[in-house]
C-alpha cells in the first residue's frame, strides 16, 4: 500500500478517507496527536504545495517556520523556499532519526518541484 500513490501527480484532487491505521512512530506532543518531527514533515509537503500554486510567501512562510517550531528551528524562512523547506526537512530528521524515511521522500518532493 506504500507506493499505491506513488504515481499520481502530485497537484491532482483526491478525495481520500481513512478509516483506520497504524500511528506514525516517535515522540507524541501533549494532548496526543502526530508525532512532531511527522507534523513538520507535513508542513514541509503543504509548504511545496503552496509555492507550487502560486500562495502569498505569508503563507509559505507560515508554513515553514510553523513546522519549524516544532523541531527546534529558530531562525525566521528566508522566502528562498527550497532552501527554507531542505532546512525544516533537515532539522525534523534530527529530531526524531526514525522519520528518516518520510524526511528523504520530502527531500526528493523538494528538489523535484523546486529544483
């Protein structure tokens, strides 16, 4: 089932529902919820997402140092993006090495939509 996806583009609708699963692995906020180097991961694709459609750099930008928060990034995005979303892929595989997987997949989404 990992690689179901694999060849559907990436900007494409898709109406998914998920009915049960296995939660990621790794440290789980307070309160529950994603891991948080997984949560950064996910800000990082929504970052690639939003500089590929064209959204305001407030939002990129959002996006980015949100994820960034929580992996211990400090520093403020640059608005140069890919360099901004290697940064925040980086520092999530730092914080939690069993997400190293899903970080190398974000980095090739990055380098294959942002060059």
């Amino acid at each position: 089932m990992t690689y179901f996806f694999r060849d559907l583009p990436l900007f494409r609708r898709l109406d998914l529902d998920v009915r049960a699963g296995t939660p990621p692995v790794g440290p789980v906020p307070a309160g529950g919820g994603w891991p948080l180097a997984v949560s950064a991961l996910a800000n990082a694709v929504g970052a690639v997402k939003a500089v590929r459609r064209g959204r305001d750099a407030e939002t990129v930008r959002g996006l980015v140092e949100r994820g960034g928060a929580r992996v211990g990034v400090r520093e403020a995005a640059s608005g140069r993006w890919a360099d901004d979303i290697a940064r925040l892929v980086d520092a999530a595989e730092r914080a939690d090495p069993r997400a190293r997987e899903l970080a190398g997949r974000v980095r090739e989404l990055v380098t294959a939509e942002l060059g």
